[in-house]
C-alpha cells in the first residue's frame, strides 16, 4: 500500500473500535424525542426571541424535514440527536437572523456584489478552488465554525482569550470527530477554519439538500425539489447581509453543489456573480461519496446496505448534473469558466488570469503571492488518500456506471478515470 494510502477492508461490514461501540452503547440507551413543538421552545429559549418571521410554509418544511427523518427507521440515536441538535440550531439561528434584521433594518440594503461562486459535484476540485479563492484577503469566505452557527448566543461573547464559543463548539465538535471516526480527514476534514458551502446556512430556511446527506430522506429530496427556490435564495442572500454586516464588507466567495440544479435562482440572486463550474468524471464523485457515506453509516445506521446508497446517489448525482447540463446557458458565457479536473492542478494561475479578467477584477501582485502561498501550502493529497474499490464494496464497475452519464460527457471536457 502507497504511503498515506487509506484502504478499508470493512466498509460495509465494519468492526467498530472499543470508542466507537462504547459510543453507540451510550446514544442507544435513550430514544430521541423529534417533536416539533419542545425544539421550538427549545430554540426560542436559547435566542431569547420568539419571532422566527415565518412564511406561508415555512411551519410545512419543517414538518416534513421532521417526517422524513422520522420515516428512516434504519438510524441510530446518535445520529437522531445530531439531527436534532441541528434543527434546534437552525432554528435559533433563524430567530436570531430575524432579531438581528428588526434591530438593524438597513442590513437588507447591504449590497452582496459581484460574488465568484463555484458550482460543481463534490470531489470535482470546488473544495480546493473556493479555498483558493478565499485566499485572496480582499474576498470574505464561509468557515465551517460560522456555517454551523452564523449568528452569536445573546450574551455568549468572546472567552478570555479572545476566542468566540462558536469557533471552540466547532473545534470541539471536530476533535471529538477524529477520536470516534478518524478517516473522515481523508475524504472531508471540516475543521473550524475549512470553507464550508453556504448550503448549510439556506438550510434556515429550511429548504436546501443537505439533508440528504445525513439519513436516506427520498421524500424530503421530493419536497426539496419540488419548492420555488428563488425565494429560498433570497433568504440565503438576507444572511450574507448579516454576516457582511457583523464580520466585515468584503466581495463574497461561495460554492455548493446544490447550485448544479438551481442555476435559474442562483442567476437571479446573483445577477452579477461570476461563476466557476468544475467538472469530474461522475463515477470518481460517486464513488467518493458513497464510500465517505458508508464510512459514516458505520455510527449513523444499524446496517450499511451499499446497494441503496449506489443506486440514491448514482440518480442523485445524474439529476444534478442533468440539470447542470439544461441550464448551464442561464449563465452569461462571458462571465463564467468551465474547469476540468484533470487541468485543474497544477494549472490553477492560467484559470485565475481567466477568471479575474471576466469579473473585471485586478488580480495584484499581493493577491497571486497570497494565492501561491495557498498552494504551497496545500499540495494534493495532504492528508493522505483514500483507495476506492467500488467493484469490491459496491458490485458495480467504473464502466457500468459511467455509462449512465454519456450526456455529460458530450457536453463537458471530461476524462474517464478508473477502470
């Protein structure tokens, strides 16, 4: 095996470590209570306000964010009192949001303008581009410690050492993550500083995908997708404002896969964003995601059942690409680039030049040492790589299932990878 080289003999039928069963013996003990109204009381008691600014179905979505969780019966409670950890946050953060927009109205007319936003599978290099990007001091990225929590605990400032609770609840969170699931830094290490997708922050709103990345919820997809998500966009916008408001007024850098289907919204909200798209041979974003999903499932679920997650996320990936592929004219060609995987590295200053020049921005001097430095910095595979067997864990061929995909080949500059 290759140094650094992470390979996994138990994928889909894992032996948990002495932490990890101690853990699930401990969560399992007591049953999650997913009731609507306690987490709502619950939120409104840690914000100290009462007015979540509801529209007409906002009390819906949260009713089926609830029912879909409920409707996966194969969790385990661990990952049911994640969850519901979670919805007491969005909920508390939603309060706070509005608090904050009652107080200081004028929020709403901070401008969000000329945005770089990265679209793209994951696995497909946003995670390295919008890092990159983030890099430049004159841009304002969202870290994985404010995407968990964008607006402060009233009366929770600063510890003694200057530290905000929220940066130390995330940095707890994730080295409790590296005790009880190390491999996770391999695929996707979402330590406090990592730039995270704002995905996490328009699921206020309750109305983004990620759920879908937690537990096996096909009626909240069918839910999700069946929204108008213009307005759900111009939620996600309100709390750019706020946090432009807060930590500084600097051009935005954003990126989520979720834009692959919603390039309609996203143009609207943004009108004046330029837009980088990269690309990536299907079955490496696949294969990728569902062996981090199996990963996971070993303390998310009861059993790991790798047929089902080949064939939710094989249709999932498909959709979003083959909404990628209707839409991707509703963003102007002159102010957007499409970037393939295998040009990305090593490359990264030709792309720059490229995409500072259609958004009409200086590309200084300071910026490309700042931009090298980054790259020094983070050469590919740093933490190490993981091997992908996706034959031996998943019954399925590279080839096979490529095959699905020969519409997004045709249409983008992308390589084959694997046999």
């Amino acid at each position: 095996m290759a140094s650094g080289e992470l390979r996994f003999d138990d994928l889909t039928a894992p032996q948990l470590t002495d932490v990890q069963q101690q853990i699930l013996e401990h969560t399992e003990s007591r049953t999650v209570d997913l009731a609507v109204e306690p987490m709502v009381a619950e939120a409104i008691a840690e914000a100290g306000v009462d007015d979540f600014a509801a529209d007409d179905g906002f009390w819906d979505r949260i009713t089926g964010y609830v029912d879909a969780i409920e409707g996966d019966d194969g969790l385990t409670q661990l990952i049911r009192g994640t969850l519901r950890q979670r919805i007491v946050r969005l909920l508390r953060n939603r309060l706070s949001l509005t608090e904050l927009l009652n107080r200081y109205p004028e929020i709403e007319s901070i401008p969000v303008e000329k945005p770089f936003i990265v679209v793209g599978m994951p696995r497909s290099g946003t995670t390295h581009l919008v890092n990159l990007l983030a890099a430049d001091p004159r841009r304002r990225a969202l870290p994985y410690w404010e995407s968990q929590e964008p607006l402060p605990i009233p009366g929770h400032g600063p510890d003694v050492h200057g530290v905000d609770p929220r940066y130390t609840r995330a940095k707890n969170e994730h080295d409790a993550m590296m005790v009880s699931a190390p491999a996770t830094a391999a695929m996707h290490d979402r330590f406090p500083e990592a730039i995270e997708e704002e995905v996490e922050i328009l699921d206020l709103d309750f109305a983004a995908y990620v759920l879908e990345w937690h537990a096996r919820v096909p009626g909240w997809r069918d839910l999700y997708l069946g929204l108008d998500q213009t307005r759900h966009y111009a939620y996600l916008k309100k709390v750019l404002q706020a946090l432009t408001f807060l930590r500084g007024p600097r051009t935005w850098v954003l990126k989520s896969p979720q834009h692959c289907e919603q390039l309609g919204p996203l143009m609207t909200t943004f009108p004046d964003a330029t837009v980088a798209f990269t690309h990536r041979d299907p079955v490496a974003v696949i294969q990728s995601a569902i062996t981090m999903m199996a990963y996971s499932d070993r303390l998310r679920r009861r059993s790991i059942e790798p047929q089902w997650l080949l064939d939710y996320w094989a249709d999932r990936v498909e959709r979003l690409l083959r909404a990628c592929v209707r839409d991707r004219a509703l963003v102007p060609a002159d102010r957007s680039v499409d970037i393939s995987f295998h040009h990305l590295n090593g490359h990264e200053f030709d792309l720059l030049d490229d995409l500072y020049a259609r958004a009409g921005v200086e590309l200084t001097g300071k910026v490309r040492k700042a931009f090298q430095k980054y790259l020094d910095s983070n050469p590919r595979g740093k933490h190490g790589a993981v091997r992908y067997e996706l034959q031996r864990h998943f019954g399925v061929s590279p080839d096979e299932l490529r095959s699905q995909f020969a519409f997004y080949f045709e249409r983008f500059d992308v390589r084959p990878e694997g046999h």
